[in-house]
C-alpha cells in the first residue's frame, strides 16, 4: 500500500456544533471526504491524540469516530504501523436488495416489506452507500436459479453485498452460494446469515401477560403452513412442540379446535383471518383468549370479530400482532406484539458489514416489544 502522509488540508473543515453528536459527525465528515476522494487511498491518519486537539475535542471522542469507520472498512488499522484509508476496491460500497416477487410494490400485504425497504434506504444514504432494488418479475416456480440482472450486478462489483427481506427455499439455495455477502429474513434452520422475526418465539411472553389478566385458555390463528419436505426445513414445524411447552410452563391450556393453523400456503391473509376466526367462534365453547399473528392475518381476525359481535375483553382477550410502520385500525382494547422495521433493517446491514470484514456471523433473532392498546368502549356493538 502506498504511503501518503500529506493530502491538501488533511482531516480539516469538522467543525463540531454545542448540539451535535461529536463522533457522529467526525465519522460523517470524514466518510465523505474519503468517499469524495478528498482523502486518498493509503492516506495515513495522524495519531488519535493529534486529531482529537485539531478537531478540539476529547481523544475518546476522536477514537469513536475513527472506530466507527473502521467498522465500515473505510480504514484499516495495521499493528504496529498506524490507521490508514483503505484502497476502494475494498470499501462497502452499494448493497443490492432482492424482493422474490415484483408485487412488493402494489400488494397491500407487502406493506411490511416496502417498510424494510424505506428503513434500509434511510440507513444506507446516512452512511453514503448507494441502494439498489431487484424485484423479480418471473412467474413464480422459475425463481430457483439467480435473476440474471442481479448476477450482472454482483459479477460487475456494482454490488458488494444482498440483503433478501423475502425469500423462497429456491431462493434460498443460490443466495447461499453467492459470493457476495448475504442476509435475509427467514425462518429456515440452520442458516447463519438470517435475521430472525420473533413471530412464534414471543409465544412465552404473551401467554405470561394473558395468565396475569386471569386467562387460562387460548386459542391460536396464524398462518404457520411450512413444507415438511423441504431440503431446507422452517422452524416453523416446531411450532406444535414450542406451544405446548410455553402452556406447560404458564399453566393454560388449548384445544385442537382452537389452533386455527394454515395447512396450505395462504394467498389471501386477512380473508384466512376471517374465516378461521368465524371457525373458531363457532365452536361450542370458546377460549379466554386468541393471539393472531402476523398483521395480515389480523386484518381479517379484527372485522370477523366485529361482525360476530364479540364483547371484548369480557368474552375473550386478543393478543394481535403488527408491524411498527403499518397502520392497523383496531376499535376494541387489545394487546399488542410490535415488530420493529428499523431494528431489523440495521441488524441486516450489520450481518452485511460483518461478513465484509471477515468477522463470523450467527442469526440474529430480534424480540418484539409488548403493549397494550385500551378501547373506547368494553363491548364490540354487534352488527
């Protein structure tokens, strides 16, 4: 690598405001000036101490900011020798994102994913890196091989790296032999480069809450259909064995007839939602509580239960899932498990980074937070 101690004005023109986040904005500024090329490759850092006086303020303040770059393979730190700007070729630069349907952008259940997108965008443009979007348009059943416009973009280095926020098991097996890194959201086992949406594993916490409010029985509608034969197996079929064991744990029971799971692959989610709800009320005894996840299937739970003219929380309790960026209207009081499109958008750039830089990745499982919604009104009015 080229030695270069000297670049015009080196470091200079960072300024730090009485409200401004004083390593943020060093890392900002210097990101640009590197990215820009007003600092070259091979460029040498001064020492830490000698930035922190110029930059006037505290020298953990200056080791932060450059740490941070780090992180992003913007510098490089060579033992014994000093910090030094990374060639370019070896800087994260542009991530592409591949949706495996080209409806993500009109189907009103692919809300949830267009969040992820808007989430990814704003996190990547704060740290300089170009986004792109690759949504397959070929028929479903022929997306087992690579879309060959994003083979371009990986073979051309336009991309450094794939976050895939909705797969398929024949997506799944060439992203796996990309070399590029990857990461998707999946509940495929035995993947490391996954984040994991909480879904079925926040069963424990909300059965705990439900047994506090006095429920001893609860019912379950959710789309849990997953393949038994596929190569790559969901964790999904541990579904039944995960359930019983949290109602072992908490002291509630169910009956088969108030598992209301899918056992084909749901096109329509809310009208699956209503439908099993209405199944599920005809029973001829009902349980002290429903949860329904994930938000598309609760869509249909929520006007199903309004036409059945259940009185909640007298009749039965509802523990309902959605989505932090998704509007979902419910006139009745209600709990509430929160999925954050921000915090998974960052977990996925950080698998990305990760793998980068050579570090060892592990999936990442991110928990959903609870709440608590209080209606108007005790009773649903029925129709």
């Amino acid at each position: 690598m080229t030695k270069i101690t000297q670049p015009k004005r080196p470091f200079g023109g960072i300024e730090i405001g009485r409200r401004e986040v004083a390593h943020r904005l060093i890392s900002a500024r210097l990101r640009e000036q590197i990215l820009q090329g007003e600092i070259a490759p091979g460029t040498e850092l001064p020492a830490t101490s000698s930035l922190a006086q110029q930059w006037k303020t505290s020298y953990y303040t200056a080791h932060t900011a450059l740490k941070n770059l780090e992180k992003e393979g913007l510098l490089e730190r060579k033992h014994g020798t000093g910090t030094y700007v990374r060639e370019q070729r070896n800087v994260l630069k542009s991530i592409g994102v591949y949706y495996n349907s080209s409806d993500i952008w009109t189907n009103d259940e692919m809300a949830f994913y267009r969040n992820i997108y808007g989430a990814l965008e704003r996190r990547l443009r704060k740290q300089k890196m170009a986004l792109s979007v690759f949504a397959d348009p070929r028929p479903e059943g022929t997306r087992d091989t690579i879309l060959p416009a994003l083979q371009r973009a990986v073979e051309r280095c336009e991309i450094q790296g794939v976050i895939a926020p909705m797969v398929s098991e024949g997506n799944l097996r060439w992203l796996l032999k990309l070399p590029v890194p990857f990461a998707v959201i999946s509940s495929g086992v035995g993947i490391a480069n996954k984040v994991s949406l909480a879904g079925p594993h926040n069963l424990g916490r909300m059965l705990i809450d439900l047994k506090a409010q006095g429920c001893n029985t609860v019912g379950i509608i959710s789309d849990l259909y997953a393949d038994e034969h596929a190569a790559i197996p969901s964790d999904r079929l541990m579904f039944d064995e995960q359930f019983a064991r949290e109602l072992a744990i908490t002291g509630m029971s169910t009956r088969p007839a108030w598992i209301r799971k899918s056992k084909k692959k749901e096109r329509d989610m809310a009208g699956f939602g209503y439908r099993e709800f209405h199944e599920l009320w005809r029973q001829p005894e009902h349980p002290d509580a429903v949860i329904a996840f994930p938000d598309t299937v609760v869509r249909g739970v929520i006007l199903a239960a309004l036409e059945a003219g259940v009185r909640a929380p007298r009749d039965v309790r509802f523990f309902f899932h959605r989505n932090a960026g998704v509007n979902l209207l419910c006139p009745f009081p209600v709990g509430w498990e929160i999925t954050d499109e921000d915090r998974i958008a960052e977990a996925l750039i950080t698998m990305i980074r990760d793998q980068h830089q050579g570090k060892k990745i592990q999936p990442v499982f991110i928990p959903n937070r609870l709440e608590h919604q209080e209606g108007k009104s005790e009773f649903i009015a029925p129709p």
